[in-house]
C-alpha cells in the first residue's frame, strides 16, 4: 500500500485533470448554445441592436438564478439524479416522469438544433451548399449516431472541443476590438415594442442558453471514482465554471457584434459567423467555424448517449434472482460490442432526423421550440427545492428557490405564448404520460425518480 505522502501527490495530480475533462465536457452543450441563441434574440428584437444586450445580460441573469438553486440541489443529491430526483422525493415517484419526458425532448431537440447549428456553420463558410442544407444536417444527425453507434466519445474529447472554441471565440473578441465597424446584415431601431416589453419578449427565446445548465446535476453520477463529498465539489465547481465560461463569451459576442453592427444575417450565414468574419482573418475565421461545428456536434453526442443511456435505465431486464425491473421493452436496453443501447440511439435518431427535416435543416426554425421543454424540468426541481426549504424552515434557501422558479415560470409563460413551444411542452407531457401508464402497469416499481443518476452510473461503468 502506498504510504499517505506517496498517494497525496497522486490524487493531486489526478482530480484537477478529473474536474478539466468533466467540466468542460458537461458544459459543452451550454457552451455550444452560444452559436444560436444570440441571433435568435436579436431576431426576436426584430434586428434591433441597441436592445440586445440589454437581452442577453437579462438571459444570464437567468441561467445565474437557475445555477444558484442547482449548486442547492447538486448539494442534496451528490450521487445525482437532478430534477428527477429531487420532484420524485418531493412529490412521489409519479412526478419524476414529468422532468424525465421533458429531458427526453430535450436531448431530441438537442440533438436537431445542434445538427441544423452544424450545417448553418458549414454554409457559412462554404455558401454554394445552402441547397444542400437538409441533407447535410440530416447527414450529421446520422454521423453522430454511428459514432455514438461504435462507442461513446470520451469526456476528453467533449473537453478539448469546448477549450478549443472558448479560446477561438477569445481570440475573435480580442482582434474585434482592434476593427473598424462595417455594419453587415438587417439592423433596425425599432423593435416593435416598447423597450422594457421588447426585451421582455424577447429574451426567452434566447433562453436557449440555459440547456445544458443542468447536466452537472446528473453527470456527477458517472465519478464513480469520487466520494458524495468529491461528486458535490466537481458539481458545484461545473456549475459555477459553466457561468463564468457561457455569460462571458455570451456578453463579449453580443457587445462585440453590437460595436460592429452585425445585424440579422442572411439566410446563408450566421450572425456569430459573420461576427467572425468581420473581427478576424480568413484562417482564425475558418478555424473558428470549423471549431463551432465540432463543438456543435459533440453537444448531439452528448445527447446521443443521455438519451439512449435513459431509455436503457427505465428498461426491463431480468434479474439472477428471477425478478424483472424496469417499464420500458428490453430491447432498449441491448446493447452491442461497444455497450451502446443501439436501439434507443435508432430512436432518438430517427427522432431527431425527423424534427430536423420538418424545421427544414434550420437551427433558427429550431430555437423556437427548443427552450421550453427543459424549463417544465427546471421548474419541477425549484419547486421541489422550495417545498424541501419550506418543510426545513430554512427561509433564506426558500426565497433563493421561489425567485428563481418564478424567474423560470415567467419565462416558460412568455415562450408558450408564442404558440410553437407549446408543441415541445405537450410532447413532453405525452412521453411522461406514456411512461407513467407503463409504470402502474409493471406495479409501480420504486425507485423511478433514481432513472437519470442510474443511466449516468451506468455509463460510467461500461466506457
């Protein structure tokens, strides 16, 4: 056995390339939103610049209340299991589908955007291929599906693709700084509102940025190798780093494309692209799009394998003992060679393609209906949150939990009055409504609202 001062150096040596390899893998979903949600909102502007950062700094201050009531829950449930875990203990097993079929849209969604996200960033650079823009999103869809398909990617790899555009994205807001503005694309100075409503409107839209923001929630399930004390640090710190990493590039694109004048794009470009092209030579300029797309991808495979990897979860399977768990059908839960549920990545692919094509391969079409799912989860984990504080008379941690589910409530509301949200809200519903049904079919098995820490265990057991 190693003596104390032999080991010491060991773990110190390890644990902080733990933390780089997971946090920066888990935030790249949050990380990736980047490349969309800014334009989304100065659409929802209706192209007026001098609103959107006003918008954005508003559409942080979100993701910092709905981090700040996480870093209470990642303290609750060290092992994982997120919004799922903490609605499941607060409100019976029953409740834990509503987060969990609300997840399974999002990874769908997810997995779409991110594919559409891609293709926009490859049109960008090369613009003789905006026909072809279906067929290559959908070609993406189908290249992060087989690679998910031969083995999950390792959290390395997620990390590299985030580091590798923060520092791109860096570099695009340092050489901006030092370009004459040359106003590009649709600018106007009037958003069609009064200012304070305008940005009121506008903001959830861009909410967009939020998913993803709870993934350290649930992934802390897969440090095996880390006690509850060590899962709640890495969890916390991810949380945090994530707000640091995202609200930094976020604000410093927005006043960048502001100073610039990079309006609304064309339908061939993106406005982070053109940002790109404007602030940069031609090479940084490729890199960084090239860059974008990797990262955008690496976001759908992260999708690829939460999906698939919950399907697997919530599928029966016999025990040694003779005893059968699980209410999904066992063939989603088979796996292959690489210990991939290939079924469920048949799924959600299929699934993905299909939303992919109806949005006609457009990321902007997609953002629309993309936060909104993922918020009927948030709200679910805050309001458990708040009935926990509440029981435990903790009045300081009460007021955090209520600010921050009616900051996410409001949002939720505004979005659904835009009509197409409300497609992504009822789908979730259905797919918890299905589950449930299954569930008191199979004799209301224990242990459902464990299903997402299960599925990130799981994972990091097999790869």
């Amino acid at each position: 056995m190693a003596s104390p001062a032999t080991a010491s150096p060991q773990r110190t040596v390890k644990r902080p390339i733990l933390l780089f390899a997971f946090a920066f893998a888990v935030m790249a979903d949050p990380v990736s939103s980047v490349a969309y949600a800014i334009e989304a909102a100065l659409r929802a502007l209706h192209g007026d610049l001098a609103l959107l950062l006003p918008t954005m700094a508003l559409v942080v201050a979100i993701v910092v209340l709905v981090i700040v009531n996480y870093h209470q829950l990642v303290a609750r449930y060290p092992q994982g299991g997120g919004a799922a875990a903490a609605t499941g203990e607060a409100f019976g097993e029953a409740s834990a589908f509503v987060p969990i079929g609300a997840l399974i849209v999002d990874f769908v969604l997810t997995i779409a955007i991110s594919s559409a996200a891609g293709a926009s960033a490859v049109i960008a650079f090369f613009p003789g291929l905006a026909a072809l823009r279906i067929p290559i999103a959908l070609l993406l869809v189908a290249a992060v599906a087989g690679g998910t398909w031969f083995g999950h990617l390792g959290r390395t790899v997620f990390a590299v693709m985030t580091v590798a555009f923060i520092l791109l994205a860096v570099a695009v807001l340092i050489s901006g700084l030092f370009v004459t503005p040359h106003p590009t694309g649709t600018a106007s100075a009037d958003p069609g509102h009064a200012p304070p409503l305008a940005v009121a409107l506008a903001f959830p839209v861009a909410m967009a940025l939020a998913t993803g923001i709870e993934a350290p929630s649930s992934a802390i399930a897969q440090l095996g190798q880390l006690d509850d004390p060590g899962r709640r640090r890495f969890g916390r710190i991810t949380l945090w780093l994530t707000l640091g990493v995202v609200g930094t590039i976020t604000l410093g694109l927005t006043a960048q494309a502001v100073r610039l004048g990079i309006g609304v794009p064309h339908e061939d470009t993106t406005q982070i692209a053109e940002l790109a092209r404007a602030a940069t030579s031609t090479a940084v300029f490729a890199a960084f799009q090239l860059t974008t797309a990797l990262l955008l991808l690496s976001a759908a495979s992260s999708s690829f394998q939460a999906g698939p990897g919950l399907f697997k979860a919530l599928a029966r399977h016999r025990h040694p003992d003779g005893t059968t768990t699980g209410i999904l059908p066992a063939w989603l839960g088979r796996t292959n060679s690489h210990h991939t549920p290939y079924w469920g990545v048949v799924v959600f692919a299929a699934a993905a393609g299909l939303v992919t094509a109806a949005a006609g391969g457009r990321d902007q079409e997609l953002v629309l209906f993309y936060a909104a799912s993922v918020f009927v989860s948030f709200l679910a984990g805050l309001v458990a949150m708040s009935r926990f504080s509440w029981q435990e008379r903790r009045t300081g941690f009460l007021l955090i939990n209520l600010v921050g589910a009616a900051a996410v409530a409001f949002t939720l509301a505004v979005n659904l009055t835009r009509g197409d949200p409300v497609i992504s809200i009822a789908a979730a519903l259905l797919i918890a409504a299905a589950l449930y049904a299954l569930w008191v079919r199979s004799g209301r098995p224990r242990g459902i609202r464990n299903v997402a820490a299960e599925a990130e265990h799981e994972d990091s057991e097999v790869h």
